[in-house]
C-alpha cells in the first residue's frame, strides 16, 4: 500500500474564482480610490482657499519664507527692510550714514509682491509646489548711478576747493572768443561708491564703504576747452552768404554768427558743446527776406468818360515774394553747426500788380459836406482809399478805389525853392493841431522865420511835408507853402475825418 501526500487534499479542493467574486473586488477597489479620491480633493480645495491670492509654498524673498503672505504684506515687509538699510561711507577719516534712498536705490516693493505671486496658482500647481522646493524671488530694484555719483561728491568739506572746469566765452566788447583756464582741487572718484552701492544694495543689509578724497583735474580741461575756441575760430574763416533777387548779398558776418553761439557743458557736465540760438538765426533770415522781398505796388491811370487814358498817376511796380525762408534758415543752421561754407540763396516769385483806372474827377470847388460822400441812393464805391494830389491843377482829390468821392478842392503846394515831393506815400502821423516853426533852419530875429501856433488838421505823408489846414490864407491854388499842401480850414478837416494812418497819397504834376 502506498501512501503519500495529495496536493489537493493538503490545501483542500481548488476551486476557481467566480466572475461574481472579481466584481465584487473591483467595486471594493474603486470605493477606496473615491475615498482617497474625496479626502485629497478636500485637501485641495482647502489649501487652494488657504493660499489664494497669498504666496505659494516654497516661495522666498531674500532667504526669508513668504508663503501664504498677501502682496500687501509682502510689499510692507520689504520696505521696512528697505528702510532699515544704513550705509556707513567713511571719507577722510569721517563717517557719513545713509540710506539706500541718499545713495539713488529705489526698491520697488509692489512690483517685488507682484513677482512672488507670479506662480501658477492652479489646484495641480499647488500640489505640485509642496514638492517642488524652494521658489526663490529677488528685490526689484534700480541704482541711479548719478544720485551715488552726487552724495559721494559731497563727501568732500566745504573748505577743501573743489576742482573748476574750464569754460569758453564771447568777449563783445574786444569780439574774440576766450578761454578761462580750470583748476584741479579736492574730489572724489565716485566710481568706488557706486559700485559699492550696486554690489551691496540687492542684499538690503547694511554695510561700509570706504570713499577716498584726493588731488583730481577738473572734468572739462583747460586743453578741451582751447580745442573748442579752435574749432570756433574754424568755423567763423568760413564764408557764408544768402545771395538774393536783384544781385542782394547778405554776408553773414563772423561777430554775426558769433552772437549766435554759445558753449557750455553737456547734462553730464563731461565736456563742453557748442550751441546754436537757432531762434535768433531764423529771425535775422526772415528780416533779410523781407529786405529782399517787394510788395506789389498798383499802379493808377486816370482816365476821361470815353475811357482814354488822359494821365498816370502812378505807374504799376510788380512786388517779389520770397519762398524758401525756412529752407535757407535751415542750411544757415546746419553750417554752424558744422565747417563747411555757406553759400544759400533766396528764391523768389513774382507778384503782378494792378491798375486802378481811376475816373478824372470834375471841377468842383463847393465846400463838402462832413457826410460820408458815398451816402445816397448810388451804390458806394469800394476799393482802396487813396488821396490824388495834382501839383499841375493845384487841387486835392480823395478816390475810393477808382471813384472819385470829394473835390477836386483848391490848395497851395510848395513855392520855388520848396518845391511839394513827388512820389509815392502813406500818411504816417496825424495831430488834429500843432504849432509849426522852421526855426531848426531859421532862427528867431532871422527874415525867414516863422512861429504858427496851433496849425488845425495835420497829417504827414513824407518826413516833413503834410496836408494842414491854413487859416491864414485867403485863396488857393497856386504855389506858396514851405513844401506842405496848405488848404482850407474845412476841407483840411474834412480830409482828416475821412483818412486814417496809412492811407495811400499819389502827389504828381
């Protein structure tokens, strides 16, 4: 008989697992995974609430943690820090504390917070973080190198000189360009402060700096400056002129183009630049374009009632227009600004004049009205006002634009020996009576003199020569004056009531 172990019956008969039992493990799997699945979307959620709009964990602002501190909390504790920051800079044997601030450093503490929260505060980014280490975030902050470069400057004591820079100047009065020498003194090199300061500040720690102060040359030296006079005196050997119309030149003289520049140190007081007062350049551009430019002058015929020309009264002057100003004005500039000659030119263009065909006036000698003679029923006559004197007829005659509207009146004009202008004139001074002498030219006791007081109706067309009232004469229209147009009383005034400053005066024979 043999005897030996049966595998089935050690463990008991096999019997193969039921699809029944499978499911019923995967159900009892999936409950423990919803569970995991509920507590840890619950921690999320938590910590999402902790943490939203705070600082993720991780995060560091100079080796300090910050997780879970608002932006407003973050931005305060580093401007505490930041203000907390002493500078002791020891400078010939002297201490002087000072602030970040003092020494140009700005920290900006709102764009700081913004940059620690700059992470991605999603649900998965949050868990991720409790993993991912440390999220260090730097001060935002900026140097001002010129503000360092300032304080440490004024390290230096109020009794030690300071180096002065040269400086080139105009002399008018002996027209030449100088020099005033500079002179070396105490100073500092600032360049050991500032980069001091842009090591140091990242760090808001205070620390000590040691600033030296010694025997320096001014920043703008006496040969910089003597280059610059050189550099001037080059530029005014070279010739510069604005030719016009009719063969006009205009040279540009050098004590001209002198008054034009001036030299003074640039924002970083480095060196010296010349500049240019392109203001008055323009201007004295302008004034010679208007020397060269000529206004139209119209020309006046005097014409019968057929129309034929019986007189000219004035002959017509075509005008000239300047058109490129700015444009020469710009080349002057440019040419002080550099070496080179000058040589511009005015255009022009041409601007016709016209004829007034004024009608000859008729005889009337009646003594006007102080009415408007334009007044009625007949339409008024428009144009320019101008005022015919006729040294042949002896008579004044006031036209608006091609109308004659009062005279021709009867007047005295110059006598042989002060012979009444001719030409082409406007009234330029008025007085409604002034007292008249010529004793410029005679004195009293002298035959010739004369002392009349209160002349009525004045009105200058050329230097001395004017239309007045004459009291003192009984009859007109012949030569007798010192040169004016003497007139009566009432017509004088009349003609003082209807012109004004400006208005034109043809005087002819």
């Amino acid at each position: 008989m043999t005897h030996g172990t049966d595998a089935a019956a050690l463990g008991g008969p096999s019997r193969p697992v039921s699809s029944r039992g499978r499911m019923r493990l995967a159900l009892i799997l999936v409950a423990i995974l919803a569970v995991i699945g509920v507590v840890l979307a619950g921690s999320a959620y938590g910590l999402a609430q902790k943490y939203d709009g705070r600082a993720l964990p991780g995060t560091t602002l100079l080796g300090e943690d910050i997780a879970g501190h608002t932006p407003e909390q973050i931005a305060e504790e580093l401007t505490k820090r930041a203000d907390g920051v002493k500078v002791t800079v020891t400078a010939d044997g002297t201490d002087h504390e000072a602030s970040l601030v003092d020494l140009g450093v700005n920290v900006d503490a709102q764009a700081t917070a913004k940059a620690a929260l700059s992470r991605d505060d999603s649900i998965t980014a949050l868990i991720a973080s409790l993993w991912s280490g440390e999220h260090a975030v730097e001060p935002v902050m900026s140097v001002d190198s010129a503000a360092a470069a300032e304080y440490a400057k004024g390290l230096v004591a109020d009794e030690k000189a300071a180096p002065v820079d040269a400086s080139v100047s105009f002399d008018e009065e002996s027209e030449e360009w100088t020099v005033t020498p500079g002179t070396d003194g105490q100073g500092v090199d600032p360049s050991e402060l500032v980069a001091a300061v842009e090591k140091n500040a990242p760090s808001l720690k205070s620390f000590s700096v040691e600033q030296s102060i010694s025997q320096i040359a001014p920043s703008i030296t006496t040969e910089e400056a003597e280059t610059v006079v050189g550099d001037i005196s080059a530029l005014l050997e070279q010739p510069m002129q604005i030719s016009g119309p009719k063969d006009k030149t205009y040279e540009v003289s050098p004590e001209r183009r002198s008054s034009w520049l001036s030299v003074g140190p640039d924002e970083a007081g480095e060196k010296l630049v010349m500049s240019v007062d392109e203001e008055a350049v323009r201007d004295w551009v302008s004034q010679r374009a208007d020397k060269s430019a000529v206004k139209p002058k119209d020309g006046i015929e005097q014409v019968d009632e057929s129309g034929k020309v019986v007189k000219v009264v004035a002959e017509k002057t075509d005008g000239v227009e300047i058109t490129n100003t700015d444009a020469v004005a710009d080349e002057l500039i440019a040419a002080l600004k550099g070496s080179s000659p000058l040589e511009a030119a005015f255009e022009s263009k041409t601007v016709e004049a016209k004829v007034t065909q004024a009608k000859a006036p008729a005889q009337n000698d009646e003594t006007p009205s102080d009415d408007d003679p334009a007044a009625g029923d007949a339409p008024a006559p428009t144009g320019e006002k101008w005022i015919d004197v006729d040294l042949t007829a002896k008579t004044v005659t006031a036209y608006v634009g091609d109308t004659p509207v009062w005279g021709p009146r009867s007047m005295v004009d110059g006598k042989s020996g002060y012979e009444t202008v001719t030409g082409s004139y406007n009234i330029y001074l008025r007085y409604d009576k002034q007292d008249m002498t010529n004793q410029s030219r005679y004195p009293k006791g002298h035959p010739k003199h004369y002392y009349t007081k209160d002349v009525p109706w004045v009105q200058y067309f050329y230097k001395g020569y004017a239309f007045h009232g004459a009291p003192w004469r009984s009859s007109f229209g012949y030569s007798g004056s010192h040169g004016c147009i003497n007139m009566k009383v009432s017509d004088a005034k009349w003609l003082y009531n209807w012109a004004s400053m400006g208005t034109r005066v043809e005087v002819h024979r």
